[in-house]
C-alpha cells in the first residue's frame, strides 16, 4: 500500500509539473507568435525554443519554428522540426505542408511530392490544397529544367540565345528616343520562337524593362498617349504575349510588377483600338488555363473587370467575342464570383439593363453569350438574389422578349434562348418583385409556345413551370389562355426536358384550378398522355403526372374512364415502394386513394393485386388534402 501511494503521488507531481510547464510553453509560444507577425523571425525562433526547453513535446512549437525557419531561409533546420512534430503527431498536417514547402525551396521536387501526398491520406478533404501545392511543384520543376535548358543553347553559341541577350542589352541603354525602343521591342518579339527563348527573357532580367527604363515606363503609362506612346505601348503587349504564351513562369513574372497590375484595367478601357485589342489578346492567354485566372484572381482587383469587360458587348468587331470568352473562363473561379458581388448593384446591373434594351444596337452574338455568362453567375446565391431583387433586370428581360417578336433573326433568336434560360434561373428564388411581373412573364411564355425554335419553346416552359407557382392570377390568365390544351401537345411530342417541365406546370395549374383539372380530362382523353408519364424512368415526371391524375379525379366520370386501364397496377407499384422518393410515393398512393373514392369499381382490381393494405395507408393522405 505504501509503494502504491507513493506512485500515485509522484504520478500528481507529475502532471502538475506538466500543467505548469504546459502553461509557460503556451505563454512563450505566445509571445513566439506575436514576433512572427510582426516579422521578427530571429526573436520567434528564440522564443519557440525557449518553449522546447520547457516541453520538448509540444508538436505546434517545432511546425511554428519550422514556418520561421522557412522565412530565413534556412530549409535544413525547417525540414528538422517538422520531422520532431511528426514524432509527437504522425498525423500533423501542418508538419508535412511546411516540410514540402521546405524541400520544395532546396529543389527536392520528389520528395516535396511525397509530403503533399501524405496530407490526403491522412485528409482527403485537403484534395484542393494538395492540386495547388503539386501544381506549384511541377510549375517549379519546369521553370529549373527550363532554365537549364536555356543555358546550355546559350554556352553552345547558338545564334538565336545569343540574340536574345544581345537585344536586351541594346534596350538596357538609357535616353534613348522612344521610337527606338519601341523598334528593339519589335525586333526582340519576333526572336522569341519558344519556350527557351522565353526562358533566357526571364533568365536576363528582360521584365525589368518596365521598371529599370524611364522613357519606356513613362510611355508605357502616359494617360493620354501620343502616337509614339501608343506605338510602344502595343509594341510591349505583343512582346508580353510572345513571352508568356504557354509559360506560367513568366505570366506570374509579368504580373508581379506594379505598373503592369495598375495599367491593365486602364488598358482593357482605352479608346484606342489596337492597345485595346492587344490587351484583350494578353488577358485571354491567362484567362485560358486555371493557373494564369488564378493569377489575375491574386493580383489583380477584377471589380471593375465585368463591367469593363461587358461594355465591349457594344463592339462590332473580334473585341466583343474576345471579352466574352475572357469574362466565360473568369466565371469558373469561385474568388471571381465573390468580387462580382461588390459591384454589382451598383455598376453591372445598371449596364446589363441597358444592353438589354439595346438589343438592336449591340452586338447580338456578344449580347447572347453576355446573357449566358450573367445566368451562370446565377449559381452564386449572392449574385442571384441581387439580381432576382432588381425590377429594372425583369423590365429589361421582358423588354428584350418582346423585340424578338419583331425581329426574328438567329442572332435575336439566341438573345432570347439566353434570356429565357437567365429567367429561369432568377426564378429559382421567389420574391415580391417576381410576384409582381408574374402575370406579365407567363403571358410572354404563352406567347414564345407558338415559336418554331424547339429550344425556345422547351425553355418558355420551364420558365412557366417556375413562374406560376409565384401567382394565382398567372395560373388563371395561363389556364384562360389555354395553357393545359398546349401542355398535353408538348408532352404528345415527348422530349425528356420539355416532357419535365410541362407535367411540372400541369400539376401547379390543377393543383389551384378547376378549369385546369376540367380542361386536361377533355385535352387527354383516358389519361393517355399521363399514363404514359406514370411509367417514365424519371421518378420527377412520375411524381407530377401522378399528382395531376390524383387532382383530375374530382372531374365527373375522370375515374371511370380508367376502368378498362393498367391504371390500378402502375399506382400500386409507384405507392408499395418502387418509387424511391417518398414524395412520389405520396403522390401515387393519394392518386390511387383518389381513384378507389371516385370509382369503387376499382377497388376490386386492387383487391386482386393484393393492395387494399396500401390503399387503407394512403387515406389518411387522402384526407389531408
């Protein structure tokens, strides 16, 4: 009994020594943290140490030192206590990350590989952070290759290598006229052919060309440029696309220099032509793969970008289609979606609005594909709340359908596709301005179902089966106007998507509407057309085709004319359970509770399928509604 007091005392001074010191190491840790900050990374290398002596393991102060020794530059030391983190948790994520980045900086690209590929076994939630960390490997990896490549042309004398450096010297001389800087940017562009000359570019400072040269960087900037100025200024955007095409290095070296980030917004706005059109040039090499759009996401504000961007929809020529196939890459960064938030109420919706109402004027093609990009960025909740919210958007939307009516051109015809497919999805929110203009929107589908254009015609139904739900007086002008008659016709034809979106918009009219249910028995004679909807593979369409059905049965003699029909055994199987959404299987049952109601007769066909149990389950529905 002795020794066992005597263990468990020394086992409570124990973990009261651990407690105090566990105490100081946090205090120092502290104070490790707050000199890293500030920058200070000898202080918090000592202060983390201190913390080690007290606690030697205590995993966060070896990764914290390692992050401090990453900033010094002092690799061997980071990749040292990371490797003692790891010893105190083998799971540490933090330790593998600093350690890749560690090796990754002393060109150890293999095993800065293996430490990113032990994040994800150990957390294959990390799948985003491990893409951008391999990525920045292999960029690193090509960028050495390529360089030694470079160097090795330069040391055999080839021609070529040496005429790069040779023309980077010739353009390193000060106080030259502008016009002959501008001829060496000429002659230096047509030199570069490919990856190794853009390579020696690099290798020979020739980026600095902008910062190092006052008469070049003036012209460069000059606000009101003189033709001089302009010359240079189109002379250096064609220069920067020969130097960046197909090289991530360098288009991340072009955008780390200030006067380039400040200059692009105002470039991509000039009024002159060529600067305008070489600019775009520029920014589609970046906006074409997702390295360079996270680039122009890092560097540059892109606030404004949709704006500017969106204004050259009013252009005739290539810089309409360039702009757009810019902003249609930028939409597929999500940092792009979050910025477009800031400014849209205030500067994009008020210039959407108006190329909308300006359909005649602008650019139809550019015009469509704008439409299109807008109704992307729908999938934002932000973005598209704002956008639902806005009265002058729907005004402007409705606007745009009806001078497509007037002018029924294919450039117009596609305006109007976009247009619909945006209005579909703004309707994914519901809202007090949607009720508003829901009787005016589902009258100009109404109208679109006469259209040729299947495609419109699917898209006016879907942007009925979204509208109507928002308004009882749109569902009685769309019943009067003879929606349920030209609904049965559509679902006749068949066709997955329409075939959706019509039974979806029969269910919503029936739902309210006597006339609906009364003009659908008349329109589908036996239910032909929702028989055949029962037995769709597509569990949506049975769900509403079942629901229809169920609210027709209140018509005189609908359930009678099922008598001689499979109709008993398709809802049987719908309601037991086939159905793998309980909705549907709601529906089905209430649909063949319904039907038992309006005609008994029916309950002796289900008597032989064995299905009264499934009948009496389905009453309480039944009831219910």
């Amino acid at each position: 009994d002795g020794f066992l007091a005597i263990l468990e005392k020394d086992a409570k001074e124990r973990a009261k020594r651990r407690k105090r010191n566990e105490h100081l190491a946090n205090a120092l840790k502290e104070k490790g943290n707050d000199a890293f900050r500030k920058g200070d990374y000898v202080i918090a290398i000592q202060r983390y140490t201190e913390g080690l002596e007290i606690l030697k393991d205590k995993q966060e102060l070896y990764t914290n030192r390692a992050q401090a020794y990453l900033k010094m530059q002092e690799y061997e030391k980071a990749i040292n206590d990371c490797e003692w983190a790891l010893k105190c948790n083998e799971k540490c994520i933090k330790a593998y990350f600093l350690m890749g980045k560690a090796h990754l900086a002393l060109k150890h690209f293999n095993e800065s590989r293996e430490c990113y590929e032990k994040i994800l076994q150990i957390d294959p939630q990390k799948e985003s952070l491990f893409k951008d960390c391999m990525n920045e490997v292999n960029l690193e990896e090509k960028r050495m290759k390529d360089e030694e490549r470079a160097m090795k042309e330069v040391e055999s004398g080839k021609l070529a290598a040496l005429s790069i450096e040779e023309l980077l010297q010739k353009l390193d001389r000060p106080d030259q006229n502008i016009l002959y800087y501008t001829g060496g940017i000429r002659l230096l562009t047509g030199a570069i052919k490919d990856c190794t000359e853009q390579t020696l570019f690099r290798t020979n400072n020739g980026f600095s060309i902008l910062k190092d040269n006052e008469v070049v960087r003036r012209g460069f900037c000059a606000e009101r440029k003189n033709a001089a100025e302009v010359d240079l200024s189109v002379s250096l955007l064609f220069l920067w696309q020969a130097v960046c095409t197909g090289n991530e290095e360098n288009q991340r070296l072009l955008l780390t220099y200030p006067d380039v980030n400040a200059q692009l917004p105002k470039l991509l706005s000039s009024g002159v032509l060529e600067i305008q059109k070489q600019t775009l040039a520029l920014i589609s090499l970046y906006s074409e793969n997702e390295n360079g759009r996270r680039l122009l996401v890092r560097h540059q504000d892109l606030t404004k970008w949709l704006q500017i961007l969106m204004m050259l929809v009013n252009s005739t020529d290539a810089r309409a289609s360039s702009a757009m196939n810019i902003l249609s890459n930028l939409t597929e960064e999500e940092r792009f979606k979050t910025q477009c938030r800031l400014m849209l109420s205030t500067s994009v919706l008020p210039l959407f609005t108006q190329l909308l109402t300006s359909v005649k004027l602008v650019n139809q093609a550019a015009l469509a594909r704008c439409i299109g990009i807008m109704g992307n960025l729908c999938a934002d909740v932000v973005i598209r709340m704002q956008m639902a919210e806005c009265k002058e958007c729907w005004q402007a939307c409705l606007k745009l359908v009806d001078e497509c009516f007037d002018v029924g051109t294919p450039k117009y015809q596609e305006c109007l596709f976009a247009v619909l497919g945006l209005m579909m999805n703004l309707l994914l929110e519901s809202n007090g301005i949607i009720q508003h203009f829901a009787v005016d929107i589902s009258g100009k589908c109404m109208s679109l179902l006469r259209e040729k254009d299947g495609r419109i015609v699917t898209r006016a139904i879907g942007v009925l089966s979204r509208i109507l739900p928002a308004s009882l007086s749109a569902v009685e002008e769309a019943v009067k106007g003879g929606v349920v008659k030209k609904m049965i016709k559509f679902l006749k034809a068949g066709g997955q998507i329409a075939s959706n979106y019509g039974i979806k918009t029969l269910s919503i009219c029936t739902r309210s509407n006597r006339q609906a249910q009364e003009d659908l028995v008349k329109s589908d004679k036996k239910f032909s057309v929702l028989m055949k909807l029962l037995e769709s593979e597509n569990e949506i369409i049975v769900g509403n085709a079942a629901f229809c059905l169920g609210q027709c049965l209140v018509v005189p003699g609908a359930a009678t004319s099922l008598l001689n029909s499979n109709v008993v055994m398709i809802l049987l199987k719908h309601a037991g359970g086939d159905a793998t959404r309980t909705s549907v299987q709601e529906n089905a049952a209430i649909a063949l509770g319904k039907l038992c109601v309006a005609e008994p007769r029916h309950i002796v066909q289900l008597r032989k399928l064995n299905g009264l149990a499934i009948l009496n389950s389905s009453m309480k529905y039944v009831h219910s509604t």
